[in-house]
C-alpha cells in the first residue's frame, strides 16, 4: 500500500468515526519517539495513541481498571513474590520427575535390549550346538 492509499484509507475512516475537529501538537523528539513505538507495540495509529492519552477510547474499559495505593500495592507484590517462588518449586519437582522417569526409561530399555541379546544368544549357542554333530570330523575305526 503507498503512502497516497493510506492517507486516503485514514481520510475515509476519520470521516467514518465522525472526527470534526483535528488537533495539530508539536513534541519532543523522545516524545515523538515514545508515541511511535507504543503506537506500533499496540498496532494503533499515533492518533488513536492521542485519543486513548486524552480518554475518549480509555471510557470503553474504564470499568475494568482497579486503582491500589501503596499498602495494597505492596500486599500484591509480595503475593505474586510468593505465587511466583511456589511455581519455581513445581517447575523445579516437574523437572526432577521427568529426570527421574527418563532414568528409569532408560533402565527398562536397557534390561529389554539385555535380554533380547541373551535370548539372541541362547539361540546362536542352541543352533551351534545343533550343527556340532555335522561339523564334527568323524572318528574312524
């Protein structure tokens, strides 16, 4: 899409949304910098960015926003501290049983392949035992 297509398609969606009245601002280079890079991690254009900074599309999720002051605040970062601590545990006992039922894998195959060899073995011994008589030189009288 050039540069023309999406300033037309802005147009048109700007008409769309019933915008009136354009507000012209002038930045810092970090600021600028700052608007860009949240716009794109949020993939918003700088002026929606503008209207969410300014509450027009922030009353929408408004509801939802749950404001903490300092105790409350401190009460849940020690939880998630705890939460996060008590996860490392499961995903270090996780580990060690996947250690562990790996070694024991490990065992069973080998006491699988040992006795395939032995049974393969026993057989080589019976057939060699078998073809003996034939081999045998004869004893002559």
């Amino acid at each position: 899409m050039t540069k023309d297509e999406r300033k037309a398609k802005q147009r048109e969606a700007d008409r769309n949304r019933n915008n009136k009245h354009k507000i012209s601002a002038r930045v810092t280079d970090d600021e600028y910098r700052e608007l860009v890079a949240t716009a794109a991690e949020y993939h918003v254009s700088i002026a929606s960015m503008i209207r969410i900074a300014l509450g027009v599309e922030t009353r929408a999720v408004h509801d939802h926003v749950v404001y903490v002051d300092q105790s409350q605040a401190a009460t849940m970062k020690a939880q998630m501290t705890e939460i996060m601590n008590e996860m490392q545990q499961i995903r270090t006992e996780l580990r060690r049983i996947g250690v562990n039922y790996n070694q024991m894998a490990k065992i069973r195959n080998t006491a699988v392949k040992a006795k395939r060899l032995r049974t393969e073995a026993k057989s080589s011994e019976e057939k060699k035992k078998e073809l003996q008589p034939e081999i045998s030189p004869r004893v002559v009288k």
